[in-house]
C-alpha cells in the first residue's frame, strides 16, 4: 500500500492511499502523459518516487511541472475517477509544500 500526504496539512485533510493495483494504473497513466522523468532528472515527477514506498518527497515544482502536461482524460487507465481524484490530489499539493509517498 502507499500513502501520500501533503506537506503541509491540518492532519483531517490531505492523504490518500492507493493499493498496488492502484498506484500501478496511476504510473501508467502519468508515463502516458508525460508527467514524470528518470532518477537523471528532467521535467516533472521521477517516475521511481512512485515505484517504492520510501518515504520519498515530491516537492512543489516537480507536481507544477507534471501538471502542466496533465489531461483530466485518462489514456492508459480504465479508473476516469480515480486519475481526476489524483490529480486534485495533486493540484492541492502543489498548493502545500508538496508531498511525501510513502
């Protein structure tokens, strides 16, 4: 299972966990869209922040760069509320310091 979490939350708001399955269909649908990049760096989320739950930090310009490519559509997963849910979730971490996945 993984848990993401913004930064900065009030402890009632802000988390989300996502089984395996789930988190799967979601890296599918961010390489889809062109939201992620490689351990070497480039525009976006490294795709390995949500490969292991490790306690990794997402910061704010990393989600702002993901979300430029996003499409509220999704391409590569059949779950449309879901990846919009996901994507909120973003929207509202980019809003707060960014998030952890763990």
């Amino acid at each position: 299972m993984f848990h993401l979490w913004h930064v900065r939350h009030d402890g009632m708001s802000g988390h989300v966990f996502l089984l395996e399955d789930q988190m799967r269909d979601v890296r599918r649908e961010l390489t889809a869209q062109g939201m992620v990049c490689g351990r070497e760096g480039g525009r976006g989320i490294p795709l390995h922040k949500f490969e292991t739950p490790e306690n990794w930090y997402v910061p704010t310009i990393e989600i702002e760069e993901a979300l430029e490519t996003a499409s509220p559509k999704p391409t590569a997963m059949d779950d449309a509320k879901l990846w919009q849910d996901f994507l909120a979730f973003l929207e509202s971490a980019a809003e707060r310091g960014g998030m952890r996945v763990k």
